[in-house]
C-alpha cells in the first residue's frame, strides 16, 4: 500500500479507511482482519465495519470460519466498476448543473476571462468547432497556426477562412490561406503594446457574426478573452474579410 495508491482509489470515491483496506489486502491476498488492521494501520475498532461495506460493494470475499478470512476482488473488475460509477456520477452532475438555468434566460456576458490552460485549449477548439460559415484568424506569430494547422485545414473545407497577418515571410511554411494587411489595417497590426504592459497576443480569433476569442500572456501568465457576438464586432468581422477580399 501507497499514499498514491491510497490517493487515487479516494479520487474514485473510496473512503481514506476503504482504500487502506481494500489496497492492503490487495498486497496480502489472502488475510484476517487482525492482519489487516495491523498492516493498513486502520483503527482495529473499524476494521470489521469496514470489510464489512467492502464485501457488501463487491470489493472483498469473505471466507467463513475461526477467523474469518478475506480476499481482494480482481482489481480490474473493481476499477472497472469504480469507473463506470464515477462516468455516470459525471453524467448525472452534467445534466443537474444544465437543469439549474433560469425560467428567464440570461443573455451572455459580453466578455469574459479564462486564465487556465486547459480551459483556454478547451475554448478554441470549441470556437473551431462551433464555426459555421466564416472564421478570421488575427495572428503576431506563426507558432499558435503550427500548432493547430492540422485542424484549421479540416476547417477550411467546411467554412470560409482568413488568415490576417503582418508580415507573410514570417509564416513560411504554414499551407493555410495567408493574407497580409495593407493600409490602416497593416497599422494596426504593426501597433505594439507599451513596454511596461508587457503583453504579447498569440491569435485573435472571430468567427460567423462576431463571436470571439483572443489568446496572449502577460509576462509568464497565459490568458483568454472570450466576446459574444455584437453589432460592431460583427462590422469589424466583414470588414476585416471585405478588407482581405479587396
């Protein structure tokens, strides 16, 4: 028995004193409660109590007799059915947390943040999947278009695509429909941030009627921005691609 062992079986709803138990008995094989209390450290006041729920769950075989002895169920069946449970708790917690909207609904905010990675990856992929007929890509550098280039040239067989950037030569390479900015438009792309701000944007993207997500850190912190869709967002949208096009 590990304190990771230990960990992980309470991460799948196992009490701290149900996955002492049913780890060490893991290891023994074949023990007496004594046994096991002694090896688990589980108080010996508890221990009958415990195996007791263990058996009842399918977790642990009682052998009858002058002691009693027990037995560790296969642990693939126990993780299987540890998961299965966990999957549909899951399931359940996804559906009660829907059914909590109001009885008036509550348009989006107009932005929010994300400061998670795994939340921000989450929200792209989200944006590329949920575009239905445009998709413009603002990006400073090639490495965000590198990475996702795989899934935007699926992308571009189903909507149409824009890629904005400011100089082409930087994006050498990458077979995605570049287009460099001219005029104002190249203006803006050239504007820095203050030295003291100390931001850097890694991709802003907009998509169908102007819903939007941009990417960038500040110093070592990752971030998001995310927009619902408004009327000046949707102008800078078409112009950008009327922009583009011309």
């Amino acid at each position: 028995m590990t304190d990771e062992i230990v960990l992980q079986l309470r991460t799948l709803g196992l009490t701290e004193y149900e996955a002492r138990v049913y780890s060490t008995l893991v290891g023994l094989r074949r023990a007496t409660a004594r046994e096991i209390h002694e090896a688990s450290k589980v108080p010996r006041g508890r221990i009958y109590e415990i195996l007791h729920d263990l058996a009842q769950r399918g977790f642990v075989g009682v052998e009858d007799g002058s002691p009693s002895r027990y037995h560790a169920v296969d642990p693939d069946e126990v993780i299987d059915h540890l998961r299965d449970k966990y999957l549909a708790s899951l399931e359940k917690t996804r559906a009660d947390l829907k059914n909590l909207s109001s009885a008036v609904p509550i348009p989006p905010p107009p932005f929010y943040m994300l400061r998670s990675d795994w939340a921000i990856e989450n929200q792209v992929l989200s944006f590329f999947r949920k575009a239905k007929e445009r998709m413009v890509l603002i990006c400073e550098g090639p490495s965000f278009l590198r990475k996702n280039q795989k899934v935007l040239k699926a992308l571009q067989k189903r909507i149409d695509l824009y890629v904005l950037v400011r100089d082409r030569e930087a994006f050498s390479g990458i077979d995605l429909p570049l287009f460099e900015g001219t005029g104002i438009v190249a203006e803006l792309l050239a504007r820095q941030s203050p030295a003291a701000v100390q931001t850097q944007q890694e991709c802003f993207i907009l998509i169908d009627n102007g819903e939007f997500i941009t990417v960038g850190s500040s110093g070592t912190e990752r971030f998001a921005v995310i927009g619902s869709e408004t009327t000046f967002m949707r102008y800078f949208l078409l112009s950008l691609i009327e922009h583009m096009e011309g």
